[in-house]
C-alpha cells in the first residue's frame, strides 16, 4: 500500500505549476575559464531554463564581454539570455548607449542593478553627476528605451546600505512600480528570511514575483567570504555540516548537494515555482538541483 504521505506528495507536484528556472554566470577572465564557461552553458542549456543571466562587472569593467557572452549564448543555444547592468561611474548617455546595444544585439531582458563602486561592495554610492540616480532611475530609463523584460534586485536580509525595513521595501517598490517584471534575490540560506520578506513585500503592496536564488556551494569558504561582504548570513548548522571538508571535495559536493535540495524542497511546499540559481559557472549541482525538482533537457 502506498503511504499516504507519498500519494500526497506526488498529487501535490502533479497539480504544482510549471517550474521556471533561470541560471546566473559571470563573464570569464581566462581561456580556461571560458572552455569551463560554454562547457556549463552547454550542459545547461537542455534544460530550457527561462533565461540565462551574465552579470556586469563593477564600474561596468566587463560591458563588452557581457554583451559578447549573451549575444553568443542566445545565438548558439537559442536559451534567452539577460544581460546585467548597472549605472555605476557612468552617465546616462553612456548607459543608454549600452542598452540600445543589447537592443541591438536582439537581447530583450536586463537585470538592472544600481551596481557597487569598483572600490567593492558595502563602499558608498556616489551617482555620476550626468548618470542614473539609482536602480529605480536606471529601470525607467531602460523601459523608455524598449519594451524589455526587466529584473531588479531584492535582499531577504536587507540591503546593507538600507536604514530599516520600510526603506528597503519602498526600494524595492519603486523599482517595480518604475516598470521591472520580477526581482530575483540575493542569495539566501534560511528560508524563513525569504518568507518573511514576502511578507513584507506583499503587505506593502507588491504583487510582481520576487524569485529566490540559490546558491548551490561549491566552496564553502569562497561562499562564506562572499556572504560576509553583501550581508548575507551563514547558519551556525550550515557551517557545522562543512566544517572540515576543506580537503575533501567528493563529500564537500554530496553535503552541498544536500542542502540545496532541502532549501528547495521547504521552498516547493511554501508554493515557490520559480528559481534562480547562481551557477559561478559551474554546471554539475546546478544540474543535481535541475534533476531533483525534475527538470529533464527538452
């Protein structure tokens, strides 16, 4: 006899929406990293992910491989792909330059972003005096470009650099209401920050999908640096599973495998049908994560 619980389950990913993924990668530096970066694109593209993102180097130091990598990437694969943008260090008339490039170039979808200083993340935000003030600016200038499909950022933990909660949600309102379609957000390891942010975000009105990202861990120390610097936590339990696998890569991958299928599975039964995953480009658990919610190349 089937348990009951298992007849449930499986009524409920029966009945449960379509799953739309998307994956993130940045653009590479080296030929090495490159060879790694179409080979990932490549394994991932059989999935039909929604779109595929590359982000923009701070200061918009990477412009013209982004704009080469999603060009390629849509050309070669036929995946949608998205370029990221910020409006850092440059004016207006430089940024809608860029963005009548991607226009261009056939690309319809942007993350926009306010970006950080090339000094780093968490260094203060000085607008260039002729540039984009910030993200909600720079989402309105891209909508009276084109009629792009416009992500924006969202910080289940709260932006670093917001004063309280009221102020990071009327940012994040503002951007929405300057005409994005989604936010997608930071990384994020406790689910119930998530939730309670769209909490938050509903209550003060917000009805456009805000799309978790996760962060499958590929290594837990440059995962951990990284949270450290855009005020994202790490659990004291999370660490604990790590702790001493630094010199042990296959169990390093099978526990990392593990919890992002459990962030996954709490998130499926809160209702969530759309995820984005940041790939660092690297396809193998982003590929695990793809199979366990089942996802199949098309």
């Amino acid at each position: 006899m089937i348990d009951d619980n298992l007849r449930a389950s499986r009524q409920t990913a029966a009945t449960r929406p379509e799953l739309q993924l998307s994956f993130e990668f940045f653009p590479p530096k080296t030929d090495a990293m490159e060879e790694r970066f179409w080979d990932s694109i490549h394994k991932l593209a059989p999935l039909n992910p929604r779109f595929v993102s590359v982000t923009y180097g701070a200061g918009g130091t990477t412009r013209e491989r982004t704009l080469r990598m999603v060009s390629k990437i849509k050309t070669d694969t036929g995946v949608d792909a998205a370029a990221h943008l910020t409006c850092v260090g440059a004016s207006k008339d430089e940024v809608d330059a860029v963005i009548r490039g991607f226009q261009a170039a056939g690309i319809g979808r942007i993350v926009a972003l306010r970006g950080d200083p090339p000094e780093g993340i968490g260094r203060p935000f000085t607008p260039h005096p002729e540039g984009y003030q910030n993200a909600a600016d720079l989402v309105a200038g891209i909508r009276r470009i084109g009629d792009f499909d416009i992500s924006v950022a969202a910080y289940p933990e709260k932006h670093p650099q917001s004063a309280n909660w009221q102020e990071d949600i009327d940012n994040l309102k503002r951007k929405l209401d300057a005409g994005a379609t989604r936010a997608i957000t930071q990384m994020f390891f406790n689910n119930a920050d998530y939730l309670r942010y769209l909490d938050r975000a509903r209550s003060a009105g917000i009805t456009a999908p805000i799309v978790p990202g996760i962060q499958p861990i590929h290594s837990f120390k440059q995962i951990s640096g990284f949270a450290a610097r855009c005020g994202a936590s790490i659990p004291d339990w999370m660490a604990e599973r790590f702790a001493g696998l630094e010199d042990d890569p296959e169990t390093h991958a099978l526990v990392a495998a593990a919890i992002s299928a459990e962030q996954i599975t709490e998130l499926l039964d809160e209702g969530v049908t759309e995820f984005h995953i940041y790939t660092l480009n690297r396809s193998n658990l982003a590929l695990a994560l793809a199979r366990f919610l089942g996802r199949r190349p098309g």
